[in-house]
C-alpha cells in the first residue's frame, strides 16, 4: 500500500436544508509533505472535533481500489481524491484485511488502526447527495482511522509497511458491519 495522494481541507460554512452548517470534509490534494500529528493533521480543517479528530481519530485515510464502485454510482461528480474527506488516500486499501490494533511505519511515522469511518449527512452534503450515506453503510469500502504513535512528515510514495499484526482483534470490515447493525 503507497500514499497516492495527501489531501488537506480548509472550514466551510455552507447552506444545508435551511440551516448553516460548517466542515471540514472539502479536502483537496495538496504537493508538499503533510504533518501527522498526535490528535490531527496539521494544517486540516477539524471542524467536529466530537467525530473527528482526537487521539483515536488523528488521520483518516481511504483506499483508491474503492473510488470506482462509488464513481459509477455518482458519475456526474469532480472526481478528485480526498472527495471522501480522507487525508491519505493509498493506492489499496482493504478493509476486510486490516485489523483494529495493528501498527505500520508510514515515511517517518509510526501509526496504529482504531476504527473504520462512520458516515454522516456531510459526506452526503460533500457529494451533493445523501444516498451516499446508506450505499457507504452498505459496503465495506469505509477507510480507516488511525492513532499516531510517532509523529511526523508523510509524502506522496510513501508505504504503509506492517509492524505489528493483531489477528486476535476483528478487521475494521468485521467492526463497521456491527455498527452497522446498531444503527
């Protein structure tokens, strides 16, 4: 697995069924090395620090393998990656295959996964679309969270090389089907 892109998102204040709502989830991607932090990515845009963000949540990262399925649902849209409001984007990335608790060496950081990505109505809001919230629930394609153990810089060609396996903990797939289900 090799970072494909870096994507960095600024605050919006949009207009959502009559309200005023603010995100982060306009990511776009950007040429220089990003700074994965303890608790963030450093220059991104967390605008709900209850969902994102935090220890647990640092930095979000999603699998290229997985725009095509969502490309032919939502075919009139600008395609660019961290459309999905990820900040790594890798060139594969398969959620029935990592588990919670394994630990990677990414360019000069060491991270750990922590929990799959659980759809709300701004990625909905980023595809002008809310049906993909329920097609995003009803895959496994949802990306994956992870701690940061030992900060530092990533670039665009770094690999996302195994450490520490965790084979007794469930993948992030077997995770994401039962919140699912407690939805």
């Amino acid at each position: 697995m090799k970072i494909i892109s870096l994507n960095i998102g600024e605050k919006r204040t949009i207009q959502w069924r009559n309200k005023i709502v603010e995100t982060g989830i306009f990511k776009s991607p950007v040429q220089e090395a990003i700074y994965l932090d303890t608790e963030f990515v450093k220059n991104d845009a967390i605008v709900d620090r209850k969902h994102h963000g935090g220890i647990d949540k640092a930095v979000y990262a999603y699998g290229e393998n997985h725009y095509h399925y969502f490309k032919e649902l939502h075919p009139n849209l600008d395609w660019q990656y961290g459309i999905f409001g990820e900040n790594i984007t890798f060139n594969q990335l398969e959620e029935t295959k990592i588990h919670v608790g394994e630990i990677y060496q990414l360019g000069e950081v060491k991270i750990q996964v922590t929990k799959p990505r659980e759809p709300c109505y701004k990625l909905g809001i980023r595809f002008n679309d809310q049906s993909i919230v329920k097609q995003f629930w009803n895959s496994t394609k949802c990306g994956v969270y992870f701690k940061v153990l030992k900060k530092g810089n990533v670039t665009v060609d770094d690999e996302l090389i195994l450490l520490e396996t965790a084979y007794e903990n469930p993948t992030i797939a077997e995770v994401y089907h039962s919140k699912k289900h407690k939805q």
